[in-house]
C-alpha cells in the first residue's frame, strides 16, 4: 500500500488538520485493504465474532454518523443504527447481499467529506448538541469525539490487518 502515514514531524495548521491528516490515513488505509481482498472474502469472516470487511466498512459509515451528525450536530437521524442486524445495541452489524463494495466504499467517503467539512468550519473546543445520542449524559466537545473516532478507526484498521492477512492480501502500514 502507498498510503502516506502522517508521520508526527511533518508540520501542520493546527490541531484540526492533524485530526484530518489521520483520520484520512485509518480511511482510506481500510478502504485500500478492503478493495484489495476478492469479493468472497470482502463477504467471509475469518474470525470467531462473524463480522466481514464489508460490514466493518459499513460500520464506519455510521460510526462517523452517530458522533457527528447525530451527536455533535444534533441531527436527527431516523435509523443510527443502520449498521445492525436490528436497532439493539448489541447486534450484529450486517450488510445485505445487494450492497457492493463501491457503494459502501463511496457511503463512507461521503460521510468522511461532511465529517472534514465539519471539523474545517468548527473550533474543536465547540460543545455538542444536545441529544438522544448522548443518553442523558452532557455532550462532548468536538475535540474528544474526534478523539474517540480516531481510536475506532485505528483499533478497526488493526483488526481488519489481521483480517486480510488471513486472507493472503497486504499487511500493515
């Protein structure tokens, strides 16, 4: 892969564009895994929980969307969790057989875009709305939402390493 790490020595404007350098890089580091496997594996789990690359990829998509739509802006947001099987918190993400690859792929890059937009235009000390997604507790600024995005990111690229070194496809950075 020639996904360029955003190595901590290369200067940047602020904080928000380091947020943006290495939440492209876990980005488009996932979507390069994934579209390199062949569509059987895309769709095959390898690993005891169940879950496949595609449905780690749609996972993302709404990961972004509940913390940044619906959660910072505030948003509503008819199914959050479009991503499960069902609305419960503890079910398994799912895709359907007619999702592909490209349209989950190009869901995230646009989630991704509205993402960036959002932290381009907003200080990151800027509290969310607040909302269902907080479930009673008071919203996060938009610093550590981001925060928490980058390390969902990071620990899913990790696991999606592993993933397609099983399936004989590239590894690590």
């Amino acid at each position: 892969m020639s996904i360029e790490f955003p190595a901590p020595t290369v200067p940047a404007a602020d904080r928000a564009d380091v947020f943006l350098d290495y939440l492209g890089y876990f980005r488009e580091t996932v979507i390069a895994k994934v579209a390199a496997l062949p569509e059987a594996d895309r769709r095959t789990s390898r690993l005891p929980s169940g879950w496949t690359p595609l449905e780690l990829v749609k996972h993302l998509r709404h990961m972004e969307r509940r913390w940044i739509e619906w959660g910072f802006q505030g948003a509503p947001i008819p199914d959050p969790w479009a991503d499960r099987e069902n609305a419960r918190l503890d079910a398994r993400w799912h895709v359907d057989p007619t999702e592909t690859a490209e349209s989950l792929i190009a869901g995230l890059r646009a989630q991704a875009r509205h993402t960036d937009e959002v932290v381009r235009t907003t200080d990151l000390a800027t509290v969310g709305r607040p909302g269902p997604r907080w479930d009673g507790a008071p919203p996060a600024t938009l610093e550590r939402i981001l925060f928490h995005m980058f390390q969902e990111y990071a620990r899913h690229a990790g696991h999606l390493d592993i993933v397609a070194e099983l399936a004989g496809g590239a590894t690590g950075e």
